[in-house]
C-alpha cells in the first residue's frame, strides 16, 4: 500500500488543468483587447538622443 496512488496525481493534473483553462478563461473575457493586452505592453520607440550640442 503506497502512500501516493495513481488516482491522486491524475485528480491533481485534472483539477491543475480545468483550473487553468477557467482562470485563463476568466481573464479572458474581462479584458477588452484580448489576454494579450495584459501580458504584452504596446510597443513604443524609443525618444531621439538629443543632437543639438
């Protein structure tokens, strides 16, 4: 009789992964621009060194 059995690893890889599709999922539909607006920031150039010396 082992201590951990296969049914416990399987219960927690399941519950690990609906977990993660509800959370992303969540996330999801509560931004406006898409999941990718919160992980990634716009793009900005960088301001020109000042030349005037």
């Amino acid at each position: 009789m082992g201590l951990f059995k296969p049914d416990l690893f399987r219960s927690l890889g399941l519950g690990f992964a609906l977990g993660t599709v509800l959370l992303v999922g969540s996330l999801w539909a509560q931004s406006e621009d898409g999941i990718t607006g919160k992980v990634i920031p716009k793009a900005e150039a960088a301001p020109l060194p000042d030349r005037t010396r």
